[in-house]
C-alpha cells in the first residue's frame, strides 16, 4: 500500500488500512500542510482514561508519548506515526525515514527561503539561479495600501483584490507570450495560481475575477489547501492582513513553518506577494518575517 500526503492524514482516518496490507510505504512531509483535525483534545483526554491507558484526566503522559508519536486524533498524523516507527534514521538529519533532499521544481531564490524555514539548509537547489529574461523577480512583494475586513468568521481585502485583478489584466499577454510554445497560444489561468489565507478572500477573488473576464474554472484559485501537491509557473499570495489587524496572523500561528512552506514551494518560477508590506516585519523570527527578507520590493 502507498500512503502519499501521509503529513494530512489523521490516525484515526488512515490507521485502519493498515490492516489490508502486508507492506506500506508511507510518503509525506510534516512541514507542509498539516491534517484538519476534528477531534479534540479532550476527546483524546477521554477516550485513553476510559480505555485505562491514563489513570487521571490530569496525567500528562499522553503529551509527552502519544502526541510526539503522532498517535492522538487531535495533533498526530499517519506521517507523524510512520516516522516513530521507523528505523532508518540519517545522522545529519532531524526526522526518522528516507529523506528526499533534492530539489528541481523552484529557482534557488525561491526554494532557499524554505530551506532557511523549515529543512535547517539541508535541501539541494538543483534547478539553478533564474534567469535574466524573467518576468519578475522570483521572489517578490507589491505593496497594497489599506487593510482586511472580517466577514461571517473569515477576512478579505478589498484593495488586494483589485491590485490582483488588475496585476493579471496589466502583465497578461506578457505571461501568456513568455510561457506560450511551439507556437501554441498558453492560457494565463494555466500559468498562474493564487493563494489567500482565507476562504472569504478566496470567494471574493473568484467572483472579481470572473467579471474581469478570466476562466475562473481552470484558475488554481484557494487556500494554501488547494495547491498542496501541485505547482505553477507564477504564484500570487494574497496576505490580506493590513496594519491594525490584531491577533497573530494565520500564517505565523505558533510559529509553524506549514503554511507559508508550501505557498512558497509551489512557485516553479515567481512567488509574487500582495500585501501591505507594513505587516512584514523583517526582525521578527517569523514565517513572515523571513519571508520579508527573501523577497523584493516594488517600492
């Protein structure tokens, strides 16, 4: 059996597989997208004092050996649970299991940003350094003025929408020539894919969008979800905070490198961001906060 995207799949979702097979290679990245736990964990807290695996609801064995393991239904994955049980282990490397250290699909600038993210350096850069006749920077950051909205628990940005719709309207026979072969005309909604944090971002994206005139159906338009395990010649990242939005931004929460890790790594060519650039604060040891040293500025 072959488990692909093992890191999104929770324990209790996958495990019982298990039992149909004799041999399973289980394929996946912690650092990347992260499962959609619908467990909670008191759920977990219940069911291991009701199965006598606790003694207390208070015991805290259950952090310090189940959820590094990756065995609890609110915090663990198949990944998390094929890694404990592995026994291959590289000496200069963190996690258990084969590690695959090359990588072709980025430029070096944008697949260097990752590296410093989440892998501690250890990825090989073979793709090699973009060229000159680029379009754009690989890595690169157009300042948007003003700030998100919230709507029905989610946020969007208005003015980042139309930066967006007007960015695509502006460079789109541009794009379309550069990545357009053997004389066969290439559509921009094949080239480009857009990721927002947020649902609400995403709809009103799709809605301006397609009055803008654009296939909205072939777009790789959504959450950083949508294009986990695909890619495009150009990413564009709609961050949607602007300045005075409280709280921790969705992308920094508890300082994972998930989110940010596979936006960026699905641009072949250009990661481009939207963004009040006065939210990216560049001493910050944040996913954002490294991102803003990666990328260059339009102002």
């Amino acid at each position: 059996m072959l488990v692909d995207e093992a890191g999104q799949v929770t324990p209790e979702v996958g495990i019982a597989t298990f039992a149909l097979a004799k041999q399973v290679v289980i394929v996946g990245d912690v650092k990347q997208i992260e499962p959609i736990w619908n467990v909670s964990n008191k759920v977990d807290v219940g069911n291991l004092k009701k199965s006598e695996i606790i003694k207390t609801y208070d015991d805290v064995i259950y952090e310090k050996e189940f959820d590094s393991k990756g065995f609890l239904s609110s915090t663990g994955s198949i990944m998390k649970m094929a890694q404990n049980a592995c026994n291959i282990k590289s000496d200069d490397i963190d996690e258990k299991g084969v590690t695959l250290l090359e990588h072709r699909r980025c430029y070096n600038e944008i697949i260097e940003y990752c590296n410093v993210l989440a892998y501690n350096g250890k990825l090989k850069a073979l793709k090699g350094e973009a060229p000159e006749d680029l379009l754009f920077p690989p890595m690169y950051c157009i300042h948007v003025d003003g700030g998100s909205t919230s709507l029905n628990s989610s946020r969007y940005n208005q003015n980042e929408v139309n930066a967006i719709v007007n960015w695509l309207i502006t460079n789109k026979t541009a794009i379309e020539t550069k990545y357009g072969y053997n004389g066969l005309d290439e559509k921009i909604e094949n080239i480009v894919g857009i990721i927002t944090p947020f649902t609400g971002q995403k709809n009103i994206l799709r809605n301006a969008l397609k009055n803008a005139g654009f296939d909205v159906n072939l777009f790789k338009l959504g959450t950083v979800h949508a294009l986990q395990g695909a890619e495009r010649s150009i990413v564009l990242f709609s961050m949607v905070y602007g300045k005075g939005d409280s709280g921790t931004m969705f992308f920094d929460r508890d300082n994972k490198p998930n989110m940010l890790n596979v936006a960026v790594s699905r641009a072949k060519d250009n990661f481009i961001v939207f963004a009040n650039t006065e939210i990216l604060d560049k001493e910050a040891k944040t996913p954002s906060g490294i991102l803003a040293n990666h990328l260059i500025y339009n102002n």
